[in-house]
C-alpha cells in the first residue's frame, strides 16, 4: 500500500535529451548568421565607399549594441523567460537583416541606413545570445548531462556555427555577392526561432527558467537598472569573473579591431580578393572546434590559468603578426588554423568556471553584464583601427595588435584571480569521476564552489 509521503515525493523525471540538441541546433543557426553578417557586412561597406575609416565606423554601430544588448538584455531574459526571449530576438534579428538586401535591391540602401540596420541587429542579437546560454545547464539537467560536458559541447557548437557560416559567407560572397550572403542569414535566424519553438519545453518544465512561476517575480524584483547593478556587483566581487571581464575587454578591443577593419582590409587590399576574408575566419573557427572538442575529451584535466594563458597568446598573437609580414594565403590559412586550436580551449574554460560561481537566480543578468563589459572596448577598437590604418597602413597596426595580444594573453600568470581556472578544472575533473546524476547535482549548487573561488 502506498504511503501519504511516498506518493507525495516526485517521480524521477525521464531523462530528455532533444531539448538540448535543439538549443545546439538553434545557437548553430543562429550563430551562422552572425558570422556571415561578420564577414558580408564589411565588404559591403568596403565596396561602397573603399575607406578603412568607413569600415571602422560601421563596427562602431555593429559592436555598441553588444554593450547596450548586454547590459539590459540579461535583465530583460531574465524578467520575460529565457525560451520567449529567444525565440522573439531570432525573429526581430531575421527581420533587420532581410531587409539590408531588400533595400538595395529597391535602390534605397544608404550608408546610413545600413549604419542604422547594423546597430538594430546587433542591439537584438545580444538578448537571444544570452537566452541561449543561460538556458544550456536546465537543458543539461533535463538530459543528465554534466556541465562540464555540456558547456564543452556548447562551445564546439559555436565554433562549428563560425566555420560554417564563415565558408558559407565566404562561397556566397565569391559567387553571388554579399547580400545574397545576408538573405542566408535571415534564414538562418528564422530555423533557430522555429527549433527553440517546437522543441525547447515551456519554462514551466524547466528548473531554471521562472519567467512564468511565482519564484521568479521574487528574483526579478525591482527594476531593470537595480537587477543589472546587481549584476555588475556580483561579477565586480567575484575575483574571477572580474578578471576574465578585465583580460577579455581589452582583448576583444583587438578583436574588433581584427574583425571590422584589419582583415577585411587585409583580404581586400593586401590579397585582393574580398571572399578570402570568410575563408580567413572559416580557418580560425575550424581550428577553434577541433580544440573544443580536444578539451572536452582531454584538455579539461590539465586547465587552469598557466594553460589558459597559453591558449590565449597563441590564440590572438600569430595570425597578427602573419599579416604584418604580408603572409600569403598559403601561410596565413595554417596559422589561423593552429590559433583557432588554441582558441578552443578558452571558452569551456571560462564557462565552466563561470557557471560554478553564479547563482542561478542571477545567471542571466550576471551574463548580461559579461556580455555589456566585455564588448564595452569593442567599439573603441575599430574606430582606432580605421582611424590607424588610414594614417600608418596596416602593417604597422597588424604588428601592434600582435605585441599587445601576446601581453595581455600571458597576463593571467602573473594576475591571482585566475587561480580560480585552476579551481574550477580541479571540480570538473571531479564531476567526470562521479556518475550522471551526481554531476547534475553539483550543476544546482554552485554556492560552494563560489565560496572556493573566493
């Protein structure tokens, strides 16, 4: 005969395992948008006025609204549900991009308008980006994955997304032209909505997601500016999470730099063909997935920040300093390559440490405010970069974003907060010890592992 407390303790739910390959799905669609917007978006600016400082402009306005989007967007994912979030930024994303190519086909295409439509998608991308990330442990937890495997996972996904939409970029861009390219990225904006849609479960499945359940009202109180401030706290207290915002602000100033001017004025000026340029990042993104994936089979036991700042030189310092020597294709290619598997490491790091520091309740708005810090340099980096190689060329600006990457990458040997990469590769190394359902469980508790941190 069944007892009052065995029938009032919860069945074990099933493990599920299609919503977070749905989510994969969904950030490999959605991403592969974004980097064909990244490499079609400057050739097209490129090709209309021929002016580096032109470039540099428009990457202000691509790379302002990852400040704003990050700073209200986490905030906003967390007040209205991560899986509605996401799915409403696809669609508005899709929307703003389609309509790049369908104002020029119609003639009405203005450097300003594509200034403006270029800020619009950036300023929604940033919302559905988070969504995305935050929802991946509740997924995880769902399919009894760890975390550790999972966030690995998650990354390989959005490494795979930039190989992928770079080579397609780069082929459309090669034998259709660059707003052929955008139309394949609304497209795939519209796939990912329609993934998270059909396949992802109502927040009312989810442990994490509160936008619709009593709990999550307590956790959103107040208003947006107090739950970002919060965020900011959290991350400015935290040691770790402050000095990845710290390294990861100052390097993605080079990295915008690289992105909206360097090389798209590399392919088109130095090597004189604008496609190579989605090629360039198709190399570095295909590197940068087999690291993935070697770090969440092997790479994961031996993290922490001596590695983690190995990673970071090689993954920004060589593929400067290639294009300041002028390397052809045939060079360039192999080393974008081998930085690109240096690069796959970092990620999986930094989001394993992440995720074991930050309370749930505060996950999207703590990431809301990486997001707001980190690209807060972004847009300062390509004005410089445009305002530089109009007056040294890009030699001697490719040369300085080399030396000033290879500094701040070996940084975290000398900075303590860093410590806490060592920490969190010790815990994951624990969980791959432990079977499935104690991994899941030491997802949902993060408090002790934040108190290590510190």
């Amino acid at each position: 005969m069944t007892s009052r407390a065995d029938a009032a303790r919860p069945a074990a739910a099933p493990r599920r395992r299609i919503p977070l390959l749905a989510l994969y799905a969904a950030q490999l669609c959605s991403l592969a948008g974004n980097a064909i917007a990244l490499v079609a978006v400057p050739i097209i600016v490129l090709q209309q006025t021929g002016s580096p400082l032109a470039a540099g402009v428009a990457g202000i306005f691509a790379t302002v609204p990852l400040v704003v989007g990050g700073a209200l967007g986490g905030v906003l994912v967390d007040r209205f549900g991560y899986r509605a979030s996401s799915i409403a930024a696809d669609l508005a994303s899709g929307v703003t991009v389609l309509a790049i190519p369908l104002l020029d086909a119609a003639g009405l295409l203005s450097f300003g308008a594509l200034l403006a439509l270029v800020f619009l998608g950036g300023l929604l991308d940033a919302p559905g980006d988070t969504a995305k990330t935050v929802l991946m442990p509740d997924l995880a937890a769902l399919a009894r994955i760890p975390l550790a495997r999972a966030a690995g996972a998650q990354s390989a996904v959005q490494r795979t997304a930039t190989m992928v939409g770079a080579g397609v970029a780069g082929a459309l861009v090669a034998l259709a032209g660059p707003m052929t390219a955008l139309v394949a990225d609304a497209a795939g904006f519209a796939v990912s909505a329609l993934l998270v849609a059909l396949l992802v479960p109502r927040p009312a499945a989810l442990r994490g997601d509160r936008a619709l359940e009593s709990d999550e009202a307590a956790e959103t109180a107040g208003s947006s500016v107090q739950a970002f401030i919060a965020g900011i706290r959290f991350v400015w207290r935290t040691p770790l999470a402050r000095g990845v915002v710290l390294l990861v602000t100052l390097t993605n100033a080079i990295d915008a730099a690289g992105m909206t001017v360097l090389k798209p004025v590399y392919a088109s000026q130095v090597l004189g063909d604008p496609a190579v340029l989605g090629f360039m990042v198709g190399c570095f993104a295909a590197g940068a997935l087999t690291g993935s994936a070697l770090f969440g089979i092997i790479g994961h036991r031996a993290s922490g920040r001596t590695m983690f700042a190995i990673c970071f030189v090689l993954a920004g310092a060589p593929p400067y300093a290639a294009m300041a020597l002028g390397a052809p294709v045939e060079v360039l290619f192999p080393v974008l390559a081998a930085s690109g598997l240096a690069a796959g490491a970092i990620n999986p790091m930094i989001a394993t440490a992440l995720y074991s520091v930050v309370p749930d309740g505060m996950r999207a708005r703590v990431f809301g405010a990486l997001t707001a810090g980190v690209a807060a340099s972004m847009p300062v980096g390509a004005l410089l970069a445009g305002v530089s190689v109009e007056a040294f060329g890009p030699g001697v600006v490719l040369a300085g974003a080399a030396v000033l990457y290879a500094v701040l990458g070996a940084s975290p040997l000398l900075l303590r907060s860093f410590d806490g990469l060592s920490s969190a590769g010790r815990a994951a190394s624990v969980v791959d010890r432990d079977d499935e359902a104690e991994a899941v469980a030491a997802a949902g508790a993060p408090r002790s592992a934040a108190e290590a941190v510190r």
